[in-house]
C-alpha cells in the first residue's frame, strides 16, 4: 500500500515537471521570437531613426514588445525556480 502511495506520488511529481519543462520551453520559444524582433526593431532604429519611427503607433508597439519580453522571462524564471 505505502510503495504504491509512492509510485503515484513519483508519477505525480514527473507529470508536473514534466508540464512545467514543456511550459518554460514555450516561453523561451516567445522570448527568443521578441528578442529577435527587438533587435531588428533596434537595428531599423539605428539605420534611419527618422523613418522607422513614422510607422504608427511606432513606440508603443516597441514599449509592448519589451514589457511583454519582461513579463515572460520572469514568468520563466518563476517557474524554473518551481521546477528546482
């Protein structure tokens, strides 16, 4: 009775890291997508500031981008801290 308490508990815990493993993976999948897009965002920037900036909605688009890459590294760090 006690050894199959701990073979479900043993497949409880894999499942749950196993659903964590596969959640930091699509985060880091979305991070490594906006790092990408920052950097042409910064690249375009450095090359002709005057007309990359006239797209509309120009700075708030850049503001969103790198809010949202804040928001999902830290979303990945809690949950790499979960899965230690």
């Amino acid at each position: 009775m006690i050894l199959d308490q701990l073979k479900k508990r043993k497949k409880v815990v894999f499942l749950k890291k196993k659903t964590l493993k596969k959640k930091i993976n699509n985060i880091e999948s979305k991070i490594s997508k906006l790092e990408k897009e920052i950097s042409l965002t910064n690249s375009a920037l450095e090359k002709n500031y005057e007309k990359t900036i006239v797209e509309s909605n120009f700075f708030s688009k850049y503001e969103n981008m790198k809010n949202e890459l804040g928001d999902l590294m830290k979303m990945c760090e809690d949950l790499t801290v979960k899965l230690d």
